[in-house]
C-alpha cells in the first residue's frame, strides 16, 4: 500500500504533467505557449499581487521616511529618505540594547526547535508505526488538541508556573514544546511517516533493530523533509509568538522581539513612525528571510496538512 | 494427537502476546513524552479550570466556590454580549471571504503557466507574517488618522473616516481587521490548490464533452472534488478566528476600543484574567469558549455529510 502511494508521488500527475514536458517541447509550441491567455494569466495575477503585497512594501520603504512622511502618504518611494530610522531602532529601549531582544527570540526559537524536533518524531513514530492499546483514543486525543482553543488551558498553567516562580523565564513557553504539545507538527510528521514503504521498518527488525534502532537509522534519516518543514514553521512561529511571551515575561530584559516592538510602540511618540516602522521591519526580517530560502518547504508543508486529513 | 495441535496453536500464540506486550510497551515508551504533556499541560489544565469557572479566585487568597455565579454573570455583563458580537461577526464575515479570497486565487493559479510556484509563494507570504505585532502595526499607520486608507476611500469618494482615521471610527475597525484576515488567505489557498491538483482531468474533458461551461464545469466537478478541502478549511479558519487576539491587541492598544468595537472574546478574557485577576470569571468564559467552538465543530461535521463527497474513497 505505502509502497504504491511513495511511487505514484513520483510519477507525474496530470496537472503537473504538462508543465514537466514543456522542455522537451519544440522552441515553437513552446513559444506559443506565450499566447494572449498568457499574457491575460500574468498581467492578472500580477495586478492581484501588487494589491496583496502593497501593504508590505509600503512597510519596507516607510521605514526609510522621516516619520512626517509616513501617514497620508500613498507614495512609496521616500522624498528625504535614508537609514536614521533604523539608526534610532538600533539603540534600543530604556536602557536596553536591541541585540537583547534579538538574542532573548533566537535562544527561544531555536530551543523551540530542538524541542519539537525531538518531542513531535519520537510520538509521530508512536501513532505510525508501532501497535499499541489506546492508540486510536490517543490519536483522537491528539487531534483534538489541535481543534482546541488553548485559553481553557492558560489560566491554570499560568497559576501553576506562576507558583513554581517560572515567571520571568522561558520555560513555560519551552515546555511544551519539548512535550510535543504542538499537534500540528505530529500530525504533520505522521503523515510523512506513513508515506515511507513499511518493507524497511521489516527489513529494519529482520535484522534486528529494535524500535529505538529503526526510528534512529532507518526512519529519521528519511524524514529529513518533514523535519525541516516543522523546524522552520516552529521557528516562525516562536519567533513571532506574542500572547504566550505577553503572559510570562514581565521584565524588559527578558523580552522577546515581539513585546520589544509594542513597547517601542508604547513609549515612542506616535509622530515617529519612521523608527516604528523600522523596528516592525527588524522584527520581520528573520521570518522573511527563512521564507526566502525555504519557502517550497513551507508551502508543502501547508499542502499536505490538508490532504488525507 | 490433540496435545499437538493445542501445542502447536499455543506458542505462536503465546508469542504473539509476547510480541504484543513488547510492542505495547515499546509504544507507551515512545508516546511518554507527548502523553505526559498531554497529561500536564492539556488535560490536567482544562479539569482546573472547569473547577476553577464554579469558584471566584484571584491568585492571593484561596479559591472561593460560588457555583454557577460566573456563568450566570456573563450573560447580564454587557462587555461579554459585545465581545460575544463582535466575535460572531468577525467569524461569519471573515471566515468567509478569507476562503472565497483563497479558492478564487488558487482556481487563477491552477493553471499550467510559467511562474506558478512563484506566484503561489508570493501570495502565501502574508500568511505567515500576518499575525505578527510588526505587520498589527503596519495596519494600524496604514488605517490610522488621513492614512492611505482613508485617502484612498476620499479619492474614490468615500465617506470621510473621523478622528483618528479608520482606527478611531467604532464603526470601522471591524471591516479593517476582516481586511487584515482575509489579507492572509495565503495558507487556505496552498491548500485549495494541493487539492485541485488531485482532482482527475478526465471529469473536466468528461464534463466539456457533455456541453458544461466554465461556471457548470466549477459547481458541478471542481466544488463536489474540492469539498473535502473545503471543508478543512472551513473548520480550521473557523476555529482559528474565534482567537483572534495579537492584531486587536495591538491596534487598540490592549484596550478592545474604540467603543468596545475590538472587544474580542480573547482579548476580553485576557483583561479578565490577567489585568483584573478574575481567574475564575476567566475560566468560565474560556469554558464557553470551548463549548461554542464544539458544538459549531460538530454542527460543521454534521451538514459536512450533506455536502461533503468522498469521491470513491476507500478510507
């Protein structure tokens, strides 16, 4: 069964199949191609483009305008532009040096990481490949966590942490993600997991691997892809995480970029959007540069999320 | 004879529960940590704070049981109805036009043209940095005061914005944050599009050879094929926008104004819980929470028979 599913996955399937046959196309049919529906297709979807990403770039060159510049202004290219704003962010909050912000998020993104990757494989390998009682309770348990609003479950996890005086400190944020609490990134790497062919989990234990054996050597080596996909969506997401932050960490210094930013926000008076804006931009930038280099990670990662669900 | 037949059946059979029991424990073993997690920090939690919405408690003195006092008292406090609405009508509204937003793009890009995936991470971005605090604030310059927006309305001869822009108006800060949710529809569409893709070419030669246009061939083959997509979608951007809380937060300042007009559920119960201590009142409203978000779930899987079509599926 999994070993006919891996290989339709490589056979190229009726929609891709035209566009995979293109380079073997004449120069003629393939010019053709770039008929008036083409030009239709791109000048459409690239008017749709520039509504959906304006937004983003009136951010990016706003933050190269003095702040008396920015609001009213639909222009996007700036009159007495320059780098002052990101000057003006660098230097900090309150005392507070940028940098601290920027390495508070990235010792919780990557922590974020460590712990999903360990936590979500090792209970991914649980649901797919081994037979246990309770498995399809636990299954259901697992999904439904995924459908659960997380509030129900704050207000006594704050009560505890609180009192445990972990306030202050990145372990309630970290815990759960060591715990495999993100069922999304299960979820995601079981689907993975039953995609690979069985024959080498039983090649495995003729062998004579044992559970531990086979999920090391054979299977995590092969789920490098779902692997990457749930590190940089766990990265992302801790990254621009803000409620969870908002609860528990109460000293500037502690800040992630997230709180960083509002408080910018809050203190700055509201005539400097220009620093605001570069600040927003900062915060942004290691998201979008994950995007830039793994987005066909990230976009497949969403795709398969909803097929045989 | 018979001794070695039952000889014969018992040690397989015996080492097949021998297996089994090692399988079983090699199972449990896999499964502690999430199963500690979900132990600790899901299913322990959401028992205390059922307890906890029967009690009034604010953290320093012990809890103080008072029955259904907190429930009774949400439906007469007038901040709970108005997030209660304005809820509802982000999630009916939003909801919505998020995954129209997403079917009508990914249908435009389900096409073989050059550029494909190029577009499709393109429009994706914004899905992933739309919930952040940078982007609640780009929105907030953008709608704010005699921002682009509000320009933008006046040239086309909109109505002008009052003080303080789109942000200021109660009346207008819920379409600007329906705005900033459909901006997102990146995420839905990937998915929309995963699914076209897996619909068979032959129903649409099928379908052309019997005469169905364009829009018969869409409510006839790509509707019924996608409705499972569909309805994923519908249920995950259903639920997810009942938590709306960073963008709110940030555009009125933690406040839920102007007017109570981005008083969302999630917002109000963190003021509850975390600004005024109400940890139970808190916990009640985070129970009915729960309780809409269920019974909207199983109503969608519900009608989901009527018009959901597992094309010749044999799961």
């Amino acid at each position: 069964m999994s070993a006919t599913q891996t290989q339709t996955r490589s056979v190229p399937t009726t929609a891709g199949e035209d566009r995979q046959t293109t380079p073997l196309l004449p120069p003629r049919t393939r010019r053709r191609r770039w008929g008036w529906k083409s030009v239709v297709f791109h000048v459409f979807a690239l008017a749709v483009l520039v509504v959906i990403l304006y937004p983003a770039v009136w951010m990016l060159m706003s933050s190269f305008k003095p702040g008396n510049e920015i609001i009213g202004s639909v222009d996007l290219i700036p009159r007495n532009g320059g780098f002052q704003n990101y000057v003006t962010a660098l230097k900090g909050i309150g005392g507070i040096s940028f940098w601290t912000f920027v390495a508070n998020s990235l010792i919780l993104a990557v922590a974020s990481v460590v712990g999903v990757v360990l936590s979500c494989s090792v209970t991914a390998y649980a649901f797919a490949r081994i037979s246990f009682p309770g498995r399809r309770l636990f299954f259901a348990c697992m999904i439904a966590t995924m459908l659960l609003p997380f509030h129900v479950v704050i207000i006594p996890q704050y009560i505890v942490f609180n009192q445990l005086g972990l306030i202050n400190t990145y372990w309630p944020l970290l815990l759960g993600k060591f715990l495999a609490a993100d069922a999304f990134f299960v979820f995601l790497m079981i689907q993975f997991m039953r995609g690979l062919p069985r024959e080498l989990d039983e090649a495995a234990r003729i062998d004579g691997a044992g559970h531990v054996r086979t999920f090391v050597s054979v299977i995590l080596p092969l789920m490098k892809p779902a692997l990457v996909t749930s590190s940089i969506f766990a990265f992302i997401w801790s990254w621009n995480d803000f409620f969870g932050p908002l609860l528990y960490l109460k000293d500037p210094g502690t800040y992630t970029m997230p709180l960083a930013l509002r408080l910018y926000v809050d203190q700055t008076s509201t005539s400097d959007y220009g620093a605001q804006m570069a600040m927003a931009i900062l915060a942004l930038l290691p998201v979008v540069v994950f995007f830039m280099a793994f987005q066909r990670y990230l976009v497949a990662g969403v795709a398969t999320q909803g097929l045989k669900g | 004879m018979t001794a070695t037949a039952t000889l014969r059946t018992t040690t397989p059979r015996r080492a097949r529960s021998v297996r089994a029991r090692r399988e079983a424990r090699a199972g449990y073993a896999f499964l502690s940590p999430w199963l500690l997690g979900f132990v600790a920090l899901t299913a322990g939690p959401m028992i205390a704070s059922l307890y906890l919405s029967f009690t009034n408690y604010n953290l320093f003195a012990a809890p103080k049981f008072t029955g259904l006092d907190n429930y009774v008292r949400l439906f007469s406090d007038p901040n709970f109805l108005q997030a209660v609405k304005v809820t509802g009508l982000y999630v009916l509204v939003g909801t919505p036009l998020k995954l129209i937003a997403a079917l009508a793009v990914a249908m435009l890009l389900n096409q073989p043209r050059r550029g494909q995936g190029f577009y499709r991470s393109a429009f994706y971005l914004p899905s992933l940095i739309g919930g952040s605090v940078s982007i609640a604030i780009v929105w907030k310059a953008m709608f704010i005061d005699k921002g682009i927006v509000a320009q933008i309305g006046s040239f086309f001869g909109g109505p002008p914005a009052g003080e303080g822009g789109w942000v200021g108006d109660p009346g207008r800060t819920l379409p600007m944050l329906i705005l900033l949710t459909v901006w997102q529809f990146g995420a839905p569409m990937v998915i929309f599009l995963a699914g076209l893709k897996q619909v068979p070419a032959e129903l649409y030669e099928a379908a052309s050879v019997d005469g169905a246009g364009a829009v018969r061939r869409f409510f006839s083959v790509t509707l019924p094929m996608l409705s499972p997509v569909l309805f994923f979608n519908l249920l995950l951007e259903t639920i997810h926008a009942f938590q709306i809380f960073n963008s709110a937060y940030i555009i009125s300042n933690g406040s839920g104004g102007p007017a109570g007009s981005t008083l969302f559920y999630t917002l109000y119960l963190y003021l509850r819980g975390f600004r005024d201590f109400q940890m139970g009142y808190a916990s009640a409203m985070a129970w009915v929470l729960v309780i809409v978000v269920g019974i909207v779930t199983v109503m969608l899987f519900r009608t989901s028979r009527a018009w959901v079509h597992y094309a010749g599926d044999e799961r």
